[in-house]
C-alpha cells in the first residue's frame, strides 16, 4: 500500500513538465550533463523533480533556498544513481545548506565530515552525512567545486557517497552490492588501492588521490567516487581496477562518455 501511495505521488510530480529555468542551471554549472543522452537527460530530469519535492530542504544562517541551489545539488545527487533504483536515498530526508564554511565545536573526528584540516580545536566543514540524519552542505563549495570538477573535488558526492555507503546500515566504504562474487572483488581492489594509497600518504610518495581518502575506508570510498565522476578519464586510465568496481556499482562508464565527446 505505501509503495502505491508513493508511486501515485510520484505521478503527479513528473505531471509537471520539467522547468527550462531548471535546465539551463543545469547546463550552466554542471559540465557531465552534456555527455548524456537525451533519455538519460530526460531520466535525470525526473529524479531531479523527485528528490526535490521529496526532500525537506532547509537553509541556514541566513542563506535563502533558491531553485538554483536545490537544482545543482539535486543534480549531482541524482547523477550518482541514474542507472540505479531510484530509491537509492531512502535514508536521506533533510538537506540542511549552510551559505560558507561552518566550524564544529572541539572534538575528535566526527561522522564523514569533509574536514580541511587535522583535527586540532573548531574545525571548518564543507559537508556532513549523518548516519539516520541529515546531509549538510556549504552552498559555497557546493558552487565553486561545480565551476572546477577538474580538481577532482565535489562535497555532494562525497556526502551522498557516504549516504550510499550507509544504506545497508554501516559505513564501512562498502555500499550496498548484489552477489558475492562482486563483493570479493570490491574487497580485493578496494582494499589494495586503500592500502597503497595510505603508505604514499605515510611515506609522502604523490598520489593521484586526495590524501583525506586514507583517513579510513568511508573517506576512501567518498573520495574515489568523487574523482569517478568528476575525473573519470585519468582514473581510469591510472586506476583501471578501481575505476571498473566503481562502474560495476553505479553502472555508469563516465570515462567513455567525456572521451567519446572529445572525438571530432
């Protein structure tokens, strides 16, 4: 009964045609949108209306909720799970959007928080993904990391990565997978590139991800599926396996997309 009431919910929002305002924000800010097609445009445009109606979004400090705060987020959000069920983010019910960085008060490292440095007295957050909670984004980097994805970094990724992460009621870097066979093949990968990745951060050896991602598997997680999606052709091409697990989960190729569109 639920799912019919939701289903006939849904009907009513995709009644409505999906605005051109909301479509030239998109094209405006978010460059991935362009390598669609036109049915998986048309696909996002859906769960784009969805999870916004759906959604309890709240602005805070003083920032007003505009169309085009919600649009880019969602967007992105949304782009994470266009091959996927689109109940993906059942556990995700209020997006709370702060207009610049926000400080936490003094403590240990708190829940998949996008931190910009160690752990030393108030701490500046770009993000948060609270597990049964809310997602918390600073609109700030939200749009200056839309403007820049070639530096690999998108706050709503990460925070809805975690999220992924969480909805088989852990977070452990491992989100939720279908047989066994895939999950021995995440754990081997996953495991190898985590740990290579820690004795570079160790040993101050270059490495081509963020070195937050060796704080633990979940940051490991939420980073890598930033650069999928944000610098998929390098990933690929210096982390073939990694990438692979990741297509594998989001059924998505976004390397062969960005590379297709560069033919002439």
């Amino acid at each position: 009964m639920w799912h019919w009431f939701r289903d006939n919910r849904r009907k009513k929002i995709l009644a409505t045609p999906f605005p051109d305002e909301w479509e030239r924000h998109i094209l405006s800010n978010i460059q991935y949108y362009q390598y669609l097609n036109n049915e998986e445009k048309k696909r996002l445009q859906d769960l784009i209306q969805i999870f916004i109606a759906e959604k309890y979004w709240l602005g805070c400090n003083g920032l007003k909720l505009t169309d085009e705060i919600r649009v880019i987020i969602a967007a992105h959000a949304c782009l994470m799970i266009l091959a996927l069920p689109n109940d993906y983010y059942r556990n995700v019910e209020t997006i709370y959007v702060y207009p610049t960085t926000i400080f936490s008060p003094e403590s240990s490292a708190g829940f998949f928080e996008v931190r910009t440095t160690p752990v030393s007295g108030p701490m500046p957050i770009l993000g948060e993904a609270h597990h049964r909670g809310p997602v918390i984004l600073v609109w700030d980097a939200v749009r200056n990391e839309t403007r820049h994805p070639e530096h690999g970094h998108n706050v709503v990724y990460h925070e809805f990565a975690h999220k992924l992460d969480m909805l088989d009621g852990s977070a452990d870097g491992t989100p939720p997978l279908t047989t066994p066979r895939e999950y021995q093949r995440w754990s081997e990968v996953c495991s190898k590139e985590y740990l290579e990745l820690c004795d570079a951060v160790k040993h101050g050896k270059p490495a081509f991800f963020d070195s937050y991602a060796a704080t633990n598997e979940t940051e490991f997680f939420a980073v890598v599926t930033e650069y999928f999606f944000s610098k998929p052709v390098n990933m690929k091409r210096y982390h073939p396996k990694l990438y692979q697990v990741l297509q594998d989960f989001y059924r998505q190729d976004p390397a062969q997309k960005v590379f297709t569109s560069r033919l002439p």
